[in-house]
C-alpha cells in the first residue's frame, strides 16, 4: 500500500482504541514479559499508534519506532512522549535496510504488519529483520487469525485496507529458519481469565510467534 494510504487511516484512528489498553494487549504484554529487561534494544517495526513502544520505553528498553506513514510516527512520537531513541520513516523492502541496521537490536516486534503484504514480499522482510538482529535475538510477530470473527467484520473496520490473515502452518512456514521458543494464540473475550490455551490457537483472534535467530557457533 502507499505511504499516502497509511497516513489517511492513520489520521482517522487519531486518539482512537489503538492507543487504549485492552484484553488482547494486555494479553500481549504478558507474551513479551519474559523478553523485556532496561537495556534491551527494540525495534517497534510498523508502530501505527506507538502503542507497544511506549510500553517498551515503559520497561526502560531502548527502542527505535519504525513506520513507513510519517502520521503513525507522529503520533508515536506523542504516545511515547518523545522518549524513543529513534523515530524511523523507513521502508521495510528496502534492499539497504539490512545493511543499515545490521545485528542492531535484541527484539524485532511486530503487530499488524505482515498480513498486509505479499508472501514474497512477507519473507524479504523477515530476511532483513533476521539480518537487524544481533546473534541470539529474537523476533515476535503478532498477526490476524484468518479462523476467526474478525475475517468478517475487517472490511469494514479497515476499508480500503489490503490484509490477508494467517493460519498456523503459513505463520510458522514464514519463521522457517529461526529457532521457534513459543506460538499460540490470543484471545480477545474481556474477561480476565480467558481460555487462550484451549482455544485461542484455534479461534483466538490473534495468532503469534516468537522466534530466535541462532547464535555463531564459535
């Protein structure tokens, strides 16, 4: 999609549910509790709203927020107060960018960002995340579940919006290659005590992956 495109769906979720706590976050956020200790170094990769960055500088991370649309960067540039280390307008299919960031981080997070591309575009993308990560860094990426209710009902919270959610085998078929330490699923019912374990793998409306990048063998 065009940069232009973000920046207008962008605009419009100004000050809207990306920016509040929810279940599904919260749920998240426990995921990625066991990764997170003051020092790490963060790449927020397709921040939108700057939701997950804050709670990253939160944990005293070090974190670079990326997004292609200059709006969602504005307004994670608000959310986390200005206290990211960077805030980088760059292009994940850029033939340069694992030449640039190069074994620069410890934490690749995405959320939302990988169904909106195409496969082969999806795995030149998680080339250059592998490439950013430094020896033994991880990558977690969060993304739609094409099994649940909200195949139905994106067209038209999103419209206009090109997305193609994950099953199971095609999200762990992209992190071919990583040593996988954890996947499943999440569910978004508002209670605190939800059944992910037993159904958010199948019907959750998130599915998730954490993945390592191996470290040399010398």
């Amino acid at each position: 999609m065009k940069e232009s495109d973000w920046d207008r769906y962008w605009e419009g979720a100004r000050g809207g549910r990306f920016t509040r706590v929810s279940w599904s976050k919260r749920r998240m956020e426990a995921v990625l509790e066991p990764f997170l200790r003051p020092g790490v170094r963060v790449l927020d990769a397709g921040c939108g709203s700057g939701y997950f960055s804050a709670h990253f500088v939160d944990r005293d991370c070090r974190v670079s927020t990326l997004d292609h649309s200059k709006e969602a960067l504005e307004m994670a540039r608000r959310l986390t107060k200005g206290r990211a280390e960077e805030y980088l307008a760059d292009d994940l299919l850029d033939p340069s960018f694992a030449e640039r960031h190069a074994e620069k981080y410890d934490l690749v997070f995405t959320d939302g960002l990988f169904e909106h591309f195409q496969e082969e575009e999806q795995r030149r993308i998680l080339g250059n995340f592998i490439a950013a990560l430094c020896p033994g860094g991880l990558v977690a990426t969060f993304v739609p579940n094409k099994y649940s209710w909200w195949t139905l009902v994106r067209p038209f919270v999103m419209p206009g919006i090109y997305e193609k959610p994950f099953g199971r085998s095609g999200l762990l078929s992209l992190h071919e290659g990583l040593s996988i330490e954890g996947e499943g699923g999440i569910s978004v019912w508002p209670f605190r005590h939800s059944p992910d374990r037993i159904l958010g793998r199948s019907f959750g409306m998130l599915r998730y992956v954490l993945a390592r990048k191996e470290k040399a063998p010398y």
